[in-house]
C-alpha cells in the first residue's frame, strides 16, 4: 500500500490526502486493518505487471458512526478515467450497507472534477456542499432503483465492450497452430482459413516455421501486433506461459481451448485458478478452458475459431452451450434444419466469461433477435435472473438446462465442472425470468424455427387446419394440454369455409378438410384462417397421402398465408406448419420472404406455439416491481436472528424470538404471547379473552402436535392453567420437560383455509419460497408452487393463482372467498424478511389461516431456524 500510494503523481497524492507528503505508517495500518468492517473497510484493486501484482486503486470507508462513514479513494495515474473510481465506489458502498451504514460523506477539492463525477454518475442520492474551494458529498448508499439501474448499466456497457474483440476480430493468433491437420491445432487452423475469416491469421508454433503455408511466429511475444483474439491450443501444462506472453504482446482476449482443468478434479480446479488469476490480473478476457471455441456468421467478419468443421448459415439466433461435444451437433443440425446463427460460442469450464456475460452481449447485438443457451449449471443465478429478466422484455432466450435428474447432476458436475442447482428452483428461475425452457435440444430448435420466423401471438386461441382428422385430434389434443384454446370457429368463417368445401369436410375446429385437399383448398383456407378475428395463431397439418412431392402444397400454404397477411390484422398472427412424408417435408415453407417453420410431427408444433403463447404474455405484462413497506424494521429482525444465533448456535428460534421476528416484519400473528408459568398463562388468556389455545413453546421439539402440546377452546383460567400442567405432565414423562420453553396463549381463530408459506436456501440461489394450501392438503397432495426470491409484485399474484387449491381462495361450494391480496402482501413480506435476513436458512408458517376479504390472514404456527 505504501508503495502504491508513493507511486502516485503529485495531483493525485493531492486530491486523496490534501497534502504532498506520503501518508504515515499509522494511517496506512489503518487502512490495512480488516478486523472490523463495522469501523473501517479497505478494498483494492490489484492488477499484474509483468508477472508481479500491484495495486492500481484502493479505497477506503472509516466509521463517523455507526451509520455514516467517510469515504475516501485514489486510483494510479494510468488507470484513471476507466471507470475503476465508480466501481471502487460501488462495491464498498455495498460492504458498508451490510455493514449497518446508510450514508458515505467524502471532502473532495472543488478542482477535483473526476472524483466530483464519481460521485455524481454514481446513481446514489448525492449532495453537495462548496467551501472555501473544497466540496462536502453526502450521499445514501443505501441501493435505489437509479443506482441499482446505474450498476447494471456499468455492468453491461464493460462487458459488451470487454467481449468485442471476441466476435469482431481484426486479427487471431492461433497459438498451437499445429502441423498435424488431424490434431484440434490443425484443424482449427483450417475452420479460421477456410471460412473466409475477414481479418489476418497468425499461427503460433515454435517448432515450425510454416504451417499451412503460413509463417508462423514462434510465441506471442513476436507478432507483428498485438491480435484482438488469441486462440490457445497447446498443452495444458504450457498454457499458463502462453498467457504471459500474449499479455506480454498486449492481448487481450483468449479463447482456451485446452481440457484438463476444473473439470477433471482438484489438480485441474487449482491450475484453473491460477490460470483465471493471471487473465483477470492481466486485464484480459477469458472463454473456456475446455471449450470448442466461437464462430461469428456476419458476412464482415466470417470467424471460425473453433476446430467445428462445419460453418452455419448466417442468421439471427445466437446460440451458447455450456458443451463443446454438442455444440458441434448443434451447429450440423442448425445447416441441416436451415436455421440461421448469428453467433455460436461453446463456453466450456466459464472460468471467466459466462452465459450471463454473453446474453448481455447479445441484448445490444443487433444481428441477434433471439438467443439459446444450453446449460449445465449456473454459475450465478442471482445475476442471470436480473440479467435475463431484462433481456427477454425484448429478445426471447430459449433454455435447456440438463441435470434435471439426480443422475444428470452428477453427470453434469464433472462434465464441465458444473454446479448442481436443484431443478425446483431452475424451474422457477425461468418462470420469473421470461426464460422459455425447452425439455429437449429438439424442442429448443422447434422453438427457435418459430421465434426466428413468426410474429409473437396477441393471445392463446388457435385454429387448426389439416387434411387429416388423426393429425388434427394429436395437435387439438397437445394445444389443450400446453394451454392454448381450440375453439369453435365463428359463423361467419365456418361458412366462409363451407363454400368451397366439400359437405363431408368438417369446418368446425380443427378444420378437417378430408384427404382429397389438394393445395389450392390449403390456399384458399390458410387465408380465411389466418384473417379470422376469432383467431390467434394457425397451425397447418399435411400428410401425403400418395407420399409423393409436397412441393405443390407448400406452394398453397405459402399463398395461403401470404394472402392472409394481407390483412392487417393477421401480422401479428404466428402460422405453424407439419407437412408429413414426401420430399421437402421438414424443410420450411416459404411465403414472400417469411418463412413458416415446418415440424416433423403435428404435437411439436402445438408444443412450441404453447411455450411461445404463454412467453408473449408474460412479455405483454406490465414490468413488475418489488414493493417497499414503510412499517417493517429488517435490521431488527437480523440483529434478533444473529442475537439467537450467537446464544444458541445453529437451532430453530424461541417462540419469543420468532415473535420478535415475525412482528418486526408487520406479519400478521395473532394476539397472545409466550407465558413461562401456568398464571402468567391464565394472566395472557383473560387478556386476550375466551376461548383460547395454549400451545407447546420450544426450540427444540418442532412437531408439538405430537407430543401432546396443543390445547385447543379453552374457555376459561382454570382450562388454560389445566393445558400448563398436562402439556407440563406429558413432556415430564417422556423425559423432555427441559425442552419447554413456556406456552403460546393465542386467541382461537376463525376457521379460514389453511395455506402455508415456507422457504428453504438452495445451495446455489438462495432462499426459495414456497406457497400452498396448509395442513394434510400440503403433506398428501403437495400442492406448492416455488418462486426464487426477491420476488415481484407480480410472483405474488401468480404464486397464490398457480396452485391447484386457488379455486379454494376464491370461495368454493360454501367456503367463504379469502382475502387474497393479504396473502400476497405476506408473501411478499415473507421475501423481504428471507432477502434481509441471510441467517434464516429455513421458515415455514404452517397452517397460515385466510380469512375473508378485507379481513387480512393470521399466521397460527411458524417456525424458523437460523445458521451460519
Ligand atoms: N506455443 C505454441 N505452440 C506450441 C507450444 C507453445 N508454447 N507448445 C506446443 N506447441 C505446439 C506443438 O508443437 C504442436 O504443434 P505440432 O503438432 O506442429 O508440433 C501444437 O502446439 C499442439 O501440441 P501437441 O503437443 O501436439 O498437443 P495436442 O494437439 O496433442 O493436444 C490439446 C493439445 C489442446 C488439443 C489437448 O491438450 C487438449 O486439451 N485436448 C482436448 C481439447 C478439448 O477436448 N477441448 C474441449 C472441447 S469441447
């Protein structure tokens, strides 16, 4: 640290301490000291110089109390106006607010305008105040919406800069370039050479002096300039130095494709660190290890850096797979499906770029309309959900995730070194993120053909027209189940319909118009289908009878759905094609310059138009948002929750703690409280008035039904000082009495329906919140649906609508309607409180009763257990 701030200029020694002179030894301690972030906090950015690491930034927040803090930072000459300030800034903002701050002050000269901007651009709250030439910041750092938008904007502005020379290189180096046309070297020399790659090609081999008929160079450090792209296919042991030499050259982007890191065990993980040291030291950008490498379609740039022989049709899908085997079926079956790729990266270990770096690449990336990823972990689910959750607004991401099974986890862990993520919360993730999951590679492609080439449907209703009444039962049939509707046609159709159709053609819906249906019935049909007010997507079925050349049919179709579309209202109007047998099925049909995808059966067109339905509504959607409640006090809860942590180590919490907890949240709970003896208990009852419950309060036994410790209507003092003794008797015999903390008097509450509200931490995205009917419906029916929290406004609403007992809430056969938006407002609460307070590792209210409307809901039993 001393050395860092002695190398800095004069200007900048200035504008960080007001002095010339080098800070002293006691205040430098002072920075260094990390014992307690509640007093003071240093954080520094190291980068490696020619193989040793310096520090280029640092700084630092001190305690003015316990809320506010003075924070003050230097950044080295040559680093400044790189945006390294406002990064430092954000980042100990952030270690301040989960310190307890709220607020950051600085003094900075008034001269001083790149710190003044720091501040200013930050997206926090700021004021200023000038004095006598030096201006006093006061700011909030508690995240705003404006500085949460601020980070997020920072964060995809760097990255889409960072991975340019990635897809847009003017020059690669292939270091390995290998004179064996067979080995990954050679062949990936020959992808690049062949494909037509619009920039300059510069083989890395030592041993050779020409390979492919180019010179080669016999390192990095040699090349004529430095390459926007190195491509690294030397052994593993060799990697490391090969790194040091293009940052020796100056690159700065490497596309590693070597095996053997993370992904083959301990050994491997630890060079994969080191190896991820030196490229994040270096200030470089990193794909793999263990990858297949990039391609780029755009005509300007016809990049194959990878060892695929085969290069796609240029298009507007770009595609990322977490496997590189794969990604060479992929782009083969792309070329054979005619689908069109704007780019293709295999992403290997991820050590360093994600898929979460390339959807915000691809967000910006005007080629690209609609983006796949196949996946096999998630590296960090929180940034993917924040990151896909804005992409999708405009561009659809299609997902396979693999590892669904217990098996696929643990195939998927050491295949790329993947982290396993319980398929509950995958699940959930891409709901609240618009991420259409496909169950299959196949589907994902189904879905592609459709999002690439057809219009987003306005809403669910679907007609089907077919020749065959088979095919049109097994697509009505897979529409239903995937949740469109096959309605009945309207009047006015039908007998447009009638008209040319042969009597014994059924013009309801599906519209079957027999085997004798020849193209021009397809013409004259698809347009009256595709213009009909009553419909919002059409779907086209053809088998061949005579298994003969379908050409002509495509022909009608392709009219068919041309003239349609002349009709204003039928361009927003996706149509879907299976023509079966013969030659050119499978293949799209073209109409004009649209292309209607066509599917090998009638149950995966009506598969991918349902997951493209429901992904246009979620899309049509108001944006949801988190709410904010003013009568909630989290920094409470947590001190209460880390208080019984540090009391009782890891264990569920006393009733009295949880009280604490529940009520500082403004959870609903019933009147009463925890009573220690049978008169306080009688005392607590004649408070809360008759009839009551008494109920077992311990930390220790969770299931109090069970061991006899609920007592339930009791009408008067000497009942509820007769619960005391028995629940006291009935733990005394079965030797647990030193686990009752006391009793829980509550008044008895108006039967409502039961729900229940829990959460769990997975491992990987936190806590996942569950919301079902309560009692026996939870335990036999499991009917519980899972968000991943912070959950929205919107989560909420649909949570409590997704589970199959809604029907319940609404009023049913006698039960009275709940009061539902009480409900989402305590799931809502319930997010915040597990957001706010990590410790809480498990929460469950069960059975949480709904009353009537405007009547609000009760929790009658909880439970939560706090850990490290
Ligand atoms: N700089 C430049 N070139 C170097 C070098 C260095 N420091 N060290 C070696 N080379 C050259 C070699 O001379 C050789 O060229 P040559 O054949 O003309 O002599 C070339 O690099 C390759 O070295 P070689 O020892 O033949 O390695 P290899 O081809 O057997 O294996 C990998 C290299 C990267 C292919 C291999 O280590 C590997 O990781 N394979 C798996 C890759 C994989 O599956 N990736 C994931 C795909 S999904």
């Amino acid at each position: 640290m001393t050395k860092f701030f002695a190398s800095l200029s004069q200007e900048s020694r200035i504008h960080r301490f007001f002095s010339l002179s080098q800070p002293n030894d006691k205040l430098i301690d002072s920075f260094c000291d990390d014992s307690d972030p509640h007093v003071t906090f240093t954080l520094v950015v190291n980068r490696l110089v020619d193989g040793n690491v310096s520090i280029i930034a640092a700084g630092s927040y001190a305690a003015r109390d316990p809320t506010t803090a003075e924070v003050a930072m230097a950044v080295s000459d040559k680093f400044q106006g790189k945006g390294i300030g406002t990064l430092l800034l954000e980042r100990l903002a952030l270690v301040a607010v989960m310190n307890g701050f709220r607020r950051f002050s600085a003094v900075t000269m008034a001269e001083n305008k790149p710190m003044l901007d720091v501040f200013r651009e930050s997206g926090f709250t700021v004021h200023t105040k000038t004095n006598e030439g030096y201006v006093e910041i006061d700011l909030s750092v508690i995240p705003s919406e404006a500085s949460v938008a601020r980070a997020e904007m920072r964060d995809r502005i760097s990255t889409t800069a960072s991975l340019l020379p990635f897809f847009q290189p003017r020059s690669v180096a292939v270091v390995g370039a290998s004179r064996n046309p067979a080995s990954i070297g050679g062949r990936l020399l020959h992808a690049l050479l062949t494909t037509g790659f619009q920039g300059s090609t510069y083989p890395i081999n030592p041993h050779t002096s020409v390979v492919a008929s180019l010179p080669t160079y016999p390192s990095a450090r040699d090349l004529p300039e430095a390459a926007d792209l190195a491509v690294i296919t030397v052994p593993k042991d060799a990697v490391l130095d090969v790194v040091e030499d293009c940052a020796a050259r100056g690159i700065k982007s490497l596309v590693v494709i070597t095996a053997g890191f993370a992904e083959v065990g301990a050994e491997g993980r630890n060079l994969q660190q080191r190896l991820l040291e030196k490229v994040r030291g270096y200030g470089m950008r990193m794909i793999g290890p263990n990858c297949l490498g990039l391609l780029n379609t755009d005509p300007a740039v016809r990049l194959n850096a990878s060892f695929a022989p085969d290069f796609p049709p240029a298009g507007q899908v770009a595609f990322c797979s977490q496997s590189g085997a794969l990604g060479l079926v992929i782009i083969r079956i792309a070329r054979e499906r005619a689908l069109g790729l704007s780019n293709f990266v295999s992403i290997g270990n991820k050590a360093d770029v994600s898929s979460n770096d390339l959807l915000q690449y691809w967000e910006e990336n005007k080629q690209t309309n609609v983006i796949l990823l196949y996946l096999e972990s998630f590296g960090n689910p929180r940034r993917f959900a924040r990151i896909a959750k804005r992409v999708s607004r405009h561009k659809p991401v299609v997902a396979v995730k693999a590892g669904r099974t217990a098996a696929g986890r643990r195939a998927a862990g050491s295949h790329t070194a993947a982290l396993a993520a319980s398929d509950v919360a995958v699940e959930a993730l891409f709901h609240q993120t618009g991420v259409i999951r496909a169950d299959t590679l196949d589907e994902m492609f189904d879905l592609a053909a459709a999002l690439t080439s057809q219009p987003l449907p306005a809403g669910r209703r679907v007609a089907i027209l077919t020749n065959a009444g088979g095919l049109g039962i097994l697509c009505a049939d897979t529409c239903e189940a995937n949740g469109l509707l096959v309605r009945e046609l309207s009047d006015s159709t039908k007998e447009r319909l009638r008209q040319f159709l042969p009597s014994n053609a059924s013009v309801m819906n599906p519209v079957d118009m027999i085997a004798s249906a020849g193209a021009d019935d397809f013409r004259k049909a698809g347009e009256i289908l595709v213009s009909a007010d009553e419909i919002d997507a059409l779907i086209v079925l053809y088998i061949d009878v005579a298994m003969t050349d379908t050409t002509d049919l495509a022909e009608g179709v392709a009219a068919g759905v041309l003239a349609g579309r002349a009709h204003r209202t039928a361009r927003k109007k996706p149509v879907l094609a299976c023509v079966m047998a013969g030659a050119g099925s499978g293949k799209p049909i073209c109409a004009g310059s649209e292309q209607v995808p066509n599917y090998a059966f009638p149950e995966n067109a009506a598969r991918a138009l349902g997951k493209i339905t429901a992904y246009a509504e979620w899309r049509n959607q108001p944006e949801a948002s988190i709410p904010d409640f003013n009568d909630i006090a989290p920094r409470t809860a947590r001190e209460i929750c880390q208080d019984a942590l540090q009391r009782h180590g890891e264990s569920w919490l006393s009733a009295e703690d949880l009280r604490k907890v529940l009520t500082a949240m403004s959870l609903p709970l019933p009147r009463g409280g925890v009573a220690t003896t049978a008169n306080e208990a009688a005392r607590l009852a004649r408070e809360i008035g008759f009839p009551v419950a008494v109920k077992l309060a311990s930390r220790r036994i969770v299931h109090k039904t069970e061991v006899g410790g609920v007592r339930l209507n009791l009408q008067n003092e000497s009942a509820v000082r007769q619960a005391f003794a028995d629940i006291q008797e009935r733990l005394g015999r079965a030797e647990k009495l030193d686990a009752m903390d006391g009793v829980l008097v509550q008044p008895m509450i108006p039967a409502g329906v039961e729900l229940m509200v829990g959460v769990t931490q997975d491992p990987l995205f936190g806590p996942l919140i569950g919301f079902g009917l309560g009692g026996i419906h939870v335990e036999i029916l499991k009917d519980v649906c899972f968000r991943v929290t912070p959950i929205t406004d919107r989560d909420a609403t649909e949570l409590v609508r997704t589970i199959k007992g809604y029907r319940l809430l609404e009023g049913y056969r006698g039960h009275p309607p709940a009061d539902i938006s009480a409900i989402e407002e305590l799931l809502l609460r319930v997010s915040r409180l597990v957001e706010e307070v990590p410790e809480i590792s498990e929460l469950d209210l069960n059975p949480v009763f709904a009353l009537p409307p405007g009547q609000g809901c009760l929790i009658v039993d909880a439970r939560i257990r706090v850990e490290h």
